[in-house]
C-alpha cells in the first residue's frame, strides 16, 4: 500500500493521503459503520468518546481478519455537526499516530443530519487490505 500525496495539489488538512494505491493480490476488508455504542449499551455524550469506541470496534474486526489499522487505505467518517469535527478528528489522529505517513489512509468527513439514535454523533467505516 502506498500513500499519494501529490506536491501539485494543497496538502490534506490532517492525518491522511489524498489517494492510497493497492498491490496487486491483496485481500480487502470492508467493516460496517461503527456507532460509539459501548459493550456495557451506553453511549458517551462527547464525540472523542463515541469515536475512540467506533476506533477500538474497527481494531477488533481488523483483527478478526488478520489486520491492523495500518492495514486501512480508506476511512470514512460520519458526524452529526460541525461542532463535532474536532473530538472525531482527534481520536482518529491518536488511532492512526502509528501509521507511517507512506501507509496514511485516504478519508472521507462527511456531516449529516442523524443516524439510528440521536445520542449518536459519530458514525466510522473502514477499508483495509493485506497479504
């Protein structure tokens, strides 16, 4: 896997690659949204918090199929405010601050309108691939 970050473009606004090219032969994983529900069925108030639970369920499926999040090359993410940006984009930032920046995952942050719950505010999907 390979980050592209051209130099004739602006650079991304955070802890990811503009584009992210494959090898040939891979295996693809694909993880459904994660919602910041807890095991416990709480769901904390703040989006870091909803986060770093949609981040620690994407960990667990990864490993079900043999992964880690450096294995990721695309990360979609989902928030119900603008105001919400900064607690998801900080715990994505610490999920990803061991990934090498020539292995960074390209994203997308997309704002929407809600999701199945209100109490929800943070919604994460993955791409990932490996050997």
């Amino acid at each position: 896997m390979k980050s592209l970050v051209p130099p004739s473009i602006s650079p991304p606004f955070a802890r990811y690659a503009h584009g992210v090219e494959l090898p040939p032969g891979q295996r693809i994983l694909r993880t459904s949204g994660q919602l910041g529900l807890a095991t416990d069925g709480t769901i904390p108030e703040t989006p870091f918090e909803q986060a770093g639970i949609c981040f620690a369920n994407i960990t667990a499926i990864l490993a079900e199929g043999r992964m880690t999040p450096q294995d990721i090359f695309h990360l979609s993410a989902f928030v119900t405010d603008r105001a919400h940006m900064q607690g998801y984009m900080a715990a994505r930032d610490a999920f990803l601050a061991e990934t090498p920046e020539d292995r960074l995952p390209s994203s997308t942050l997309v704002i929407v309108s809600g999701f199945t719950r209100p109490e929800f505010k943070v919604e994460i999907e993955v791409w990932a691939t490996a050997p």
